[in-house]
C-alpha cells in the first residue's frame, strides 16, 4: 500500500527520496510526490501516476529546494479516501504552507477533526483523512513541532505512521507510528525514515523499528525516541541482512521472474541449518520450545491471508497428519471478529510474508489477548508480527517485491513442514520417518531446479490459454491448497476469472460454468486420492473444457487423453504443493506475459495490505 521515505543529512534529499519511492513502488500505489525544505522554504511536488513522471519533474525542475535541500519527505499513495489526483496526493501541507506531511494508515475520525478545524475557519482542500492530521498539527504549533506531533496524535482514531517537517525548524523530521509500521536508518551523518526497509537498505544496515506511539526526533545530531507523552524510550538497532542488489531485477524481465527463479536458493535459505538428520526433528529455535512445551500443545491455530493462508493449510494438513495434533487453518480477519474459542494449549501461528498485514495482526493481538502460545512465520525481520509474536521463525527469502508472492510461499511450506516434523517428533513419528523427512525437504531446492527448467515447455501451454477469460484448478489433499493458490496466482496477474475448487466440489456447482473455453487446471500428481480427481478431470473433460494435467514422473498414464499435460518430479504428498505451485507459478507467468498484462504491479492490488 502506501510508501514513506523521508531523509536528513549531506546529501540532495530529492534523489535519494525519489530513488527511494522507486524501491517502494512494488508496495502498489497510485500518486506520488515529494516536499524538500531548504533556506526556509518547503517546496512540494506530486502527481498522480507513476513515480517516473514525479522523477522527471524533480529533475527539470528550478525549484532551489528541489535542488539544494539535504531534508525532505516523500511518499507513494494508494488511494483509500478520494481519487487518484494532484490535491489527493501526499506529501499534504496545511493552510499556512509551513507544515508538511506523508502519512500512511487511516485516520477513522477524520470527519469530526475536519469539522472541528472548520469552527476555526481552517478548511481541507482534499478528500483525503489525512490532510486533516498536518492541518491539526499546524493548528496545535506552539514553537515545538514534537509537542504538536503528541498533542494532535492523542485526538486521532485510527493508524498512522507519518513522517512531518516544519520550516519553523528546518533541520528536523519527527516520525511518529501507530499500527502502520516506520522504520528508521542509521547511515554515517544522515538518518532515513521508511514505511519499509527497502527504501533504506542501498544507504544503511542499521535500523531502528518504531513501535506504537513511538514518536522519533530526527536531527543533524542523531535521533531521539519518545512516547507520546514525551518520556524517552529505548528501542534496539537491529541488522537488516538484505543487500541492495537482492532488491533489483537484474537482467530478468520482471521481479516475479526472478523471484520464482530464486526459489532454489531461498528455499536453501529457509531450511539451512534447520535440519537435525540424527534426530529426525527440525531445529527452529526461534520458537523456543522445548519437547515438553510442544507435548502440550493441544491444537494448532494457523492465521494468515491470501497466499500465506493457502500455505497455512499445507501445515494444517501436515500437522494433523504428522504430529496427529488438531489443526485449523483460518482467514485472519476472521479470526479476531468471530470471537474465537481459544485456550492457553493452543498454539497460534501467524503466517505473514511482509509481517504487516492488519488482519493479520489484530489476529495476532486477539490470540494474545485471550492466552494463547502465539508464533510468527515471517520474511521481514524487524516487522510488527515478528515483533509482537516474539517467537518464531523467519523464512530468510530475501526481499519479495513483485506483489504476487511466490519465494514466500515456497519458503513458509518448507518452514510449515519442519515446522510439522518438529511437533511429530514430539509425539508418535518414529526417527526413520523424521530421517526420511528431513532428506526430502532437503531435496526441495532440486525438485524446485526441475521445474523451473520446463519454464519454456510451460510457456508453450500458457501461450494456448492467453485468451481464456475464465479458468479452474482442481485438486485433492496437499493438492488442494495447491489448486487455490495457483487460481489466486493466475486472477492476480492476468486477470482471468479463475478459481481454484477441491476436486470433489466442482460437481456440486462450479461445474455449471464449464465449456469449451474453460480450461481447467488438474492436479494429478500422486497424492492419496488422485485417482478420484482423474475422475473428475474425465468429468471436464467430458463436458468439453479444455484438460492440463499436472502429472507426477512414472505416472505419466495419468495424462494421457487430455490437452497438455506438465509432468513434475515425483515425491512424497507433503512436499508436492512446493514443485506443483511452482509449475502454476510460471503458467499464470507465461498467461500473463502474453497478454501484455503489468506483472510486477497488478491493477487495484497493495504489496502488504496494513489497513483491515
Ligand atoms: C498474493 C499475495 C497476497 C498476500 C496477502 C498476505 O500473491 O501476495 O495474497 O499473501 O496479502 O500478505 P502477507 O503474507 O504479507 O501477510
């Protein structure tokens, strides 16, 4: 969603900040725009569109603060309250033109602070909630901006994380957050502030993590830390183990490209050093269990959403039929509102690539609330679900920009895998199973290598499908999940109607839709109950729609009679989500590439969803 960055220090600020908005471009947004202060004077410039145009205005532009100024703010928008437009955008100034700000979040009671600034004769120029926050702080200004940051924060409902600046007091940015997460970078004579550390890591290692209410004072001299009530606080500098270049695209097309192409690596990431082959357990020590903490876990609660949720339901399935532990799988948001039973032998397990998902995290904060053990899995370190949960287990994919997420996913089931091999081994899975286990996840990254080395193959059959306009995938067990995520894959970047069923389901319904330019996706790899869904495949096929099997190697008979089939390595059912979502990965890839669709930044969609 919504993109800030914000610098202070020696260099030209409207660079770095545009550079910066450019990094934070795969979050989805659609205005953009900087501010920069310089000799006492702020100058703004935003547009709707891409962050290319905003760069080309920066650059010819003759404005001397746009040019000179070594402090600014700038922010990428994702429209909630009013259109995409110029007044829309961020960065907002008040009635004065001395105060502005980029805020994410929503402010929930903007209408009455509106109303309440008007019985003072200030009037809003935008739609937007936020314009009423910088007018307010204007408004509360008594000489100190920190002072009127806290005072106005304590009238406002809702979620922020803002960044602000005054020419009152040129050398100084005050970042404050509340539910939208800021983080701050500590580099050699310059401070950065981000809604998220790509934009930070080509400058600094070195981040500070707000939390809610943290207000940060950010001067020449370094940076202060306060709550709203402006007593100090203390938070730790972390060590973000990101490189720069792991955030370019390199000579690959598209980020999603080469993040499926990363899969091999990040999944060795993800399981490195996990693994105990004499034990037959996994080591996640994140988690901080010990074999008796884990005997008592009574039932495995799995919150996420989207593509997380779908891995969720892979460790649901291997959960139970592992460590023989009760496990469900649930939306996120509608964890928190259905008033959920929950015990304190529950364990909780909050799966979040970006660990910033709202949902995500008010699931989070009910579960603790009501005395569950809660867990995180999560790729950002340093972000809110990591932090709140306090244990857990990082996936270590490196930086997932393209906004359909496909290392994550591969690493959260490999995480949720040992994940379910850690709580078996507590309970009834003898050592030789555990053993066996552990060589298959550690064969992952080479089951993975041969898919994507049929990319040009798979290209081949997606070329014959481009011009469907609605599609069905199908599958069974582990392959369930599978068929969800990869229908979810190939709606998000290709914009195809396309659902993803248990194969058992479409005749109770879906199977009305079928006809000659429906393909559906069947994945018929082995798995307990494959046979059936060949059956059901026949079914399509029999009502016209178009067959792609997924077959697995040896069994190639499955396939045989229908349109195209991909054949994927054989292995055991547990670990066939991770090659067979890859294959739908680049399917939905190769679809959506002829079809000229943007694959990188879909229409409508946000990278990490932090309003609820
Ligand atoms: C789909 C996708 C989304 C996310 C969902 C949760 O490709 O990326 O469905 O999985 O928005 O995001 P995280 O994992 O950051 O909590």
């Amino acid at each position: 969603m919504c993109g800030i960055v914000g610098y202070l220090g020696k260099r030209k600020a409207a660079e770095i900040l545009v550079d910066g908005l450019r990094r934070l471009e795969y979050r989805g947004y659609d205005s953009a725009g900087i501010a920069c202060l310089y000799d006492q004077k702020i100058d703004v410039i935003k547009n709707p569109g891409k962050v290319r145009t905003l760069r080309e205005r920066v650059e010819s532009s003759a404005l001397e603060s746009i040019k000179k100024a070594n402090v600014g703010i700038g922010h990428t928008r994702w429209a909630t309250h009013g259109p995409p437009n110029e007044v829309n955008a961020h960065p907002h100034q008040d009635a004065s033109g001395h105060f502005v700000m980029v805020h994410n979040g929503i402010i929930e009671n903007y209408k009455s602070i509106r109303s309440g600034l008007a019985q003072h004769g200030i009037e809003c120029i935008s739609d937007t909630d936020s314009e009423v926050l910088i007018q307010l702080i204007a408004f509360c200004y008594e000489g100190n901006l920190e002072e009127a940051i806290a005072e106005s924060l304590k009238k406002v409902k809702g979620t922020y994380g803002i960044v602000v600046m005054t020419d009152h007091e040129p050398g100084k940015l005050v970042a404050a957050r509340c539910g939208s997460p800021i983080v701050l970078g500590l580099g050699k004579n310059e401070t950065l502030v981000a809604s998220d550390a790509s934009a930070i890591i080509p400058h600094t290692r070195d981040a500070v993590y707000l939390e809610d209410f943290d207000m940060a004072v950010i001067t020449e001299t370094g940076v202060q830390m306060f709550d709203l009530q402006r007593s100090p606080v203390d938070r730790e500098v972390m060590e973000m183990d990101w490189d720069a270049c792991a955030a370019e695209k390199g000579e690959h097309a598209h980020y999603m490209l080469k993040e499926m192409f990363e899969q091999p690596d990040s999944i060795r990431n993800a399981i490195r050093g996990r693994l105990d082959f004499e034990m037959g357990t996994a080591i996640l020590s994140g988690l901080d269990f010990s074999p008796r903490d884990a005997a008592m876990i009574n039932r495995v609660l799995v919150v996420g959403c989207g593509t997380s949720m779908h891995a969720g339901m892979v460790g649901e399935y291997a959960i139970e039929e592992m460590a023989s532990i009760l496990a469900e799988v649930e939306q996120a948001a509608e964890f928190r509102y259905r008033n959920p039973i929950i015990t304190p032998s529950d364990l909780v397990l909050a799966i979040s690539q970006s660990g910033e998902t709202a949902d995500t995290l008010a699931a989070v904060r009910e579960a603790k609330h009501k005395g569950a053990v809660v867990a995180g899995i999560c790729n950002v370190v340093g972000s809110t679900i990591a932090r709140e949960t306090g244990r857990g287990v990082y996936l270590h994919a490196g930086p997932e920009i393209g906004v359909a997420s496909t290392k994550a996913f591969t690493c959260q089931v490999s995480v949720m895998l040992m994940m379910a091999l850690k709580l078996a081994r507590t309970r009834r899975m003898p050592l030789n199973e555990g053993e066996e286990l552990c060589r298959w996840i550690e064969r992952l990254p080479e089951l993975v290598e041969q898919v994507l080395a049929q990319s040009d193959a798979i290209k081949a059959v997606a070329q014959k499908y481009a011009d469907c306009e609605n599609a069905f995938f199908i599958g069974r067990g582990y392959l369930y999940p599978a068929a969800l995520e990869g229908a979810l894959k190939l709606k998000e970047i290709s914009y195809i109607h396309a659902e993803g069923y248990h194969a058992a389901e479409l005749k109770h319904g879906p199977i009305a839709l079928l006809e000659e330019k429906t393909p559906v996706v069947a994945l018929l790899n082995n798995v307990p109950g494959k046979d059936k869904t060949l059956g059901n495949a026949e079914e399509c096929r029999a009502r016209k729609a178009p067959v792609i099997a997924i077959v697995s190697e040896g069994d190639e008979e499955a396939g045989e009679g229908f349109n195209d089939v991909i054949v994927l390595p054989d292995c055991p059912p547990c670990i066939a989500p991770i090659p067979t979502v890859v294959a739908l990965q680049l399917l939905s890839y190769h679809i959506a590439v002829a079809r000229g669709c943007e694959i990188d930044q879909p229409r409508n969609l946000a990278k990490s969803v932090t309003v609820e």
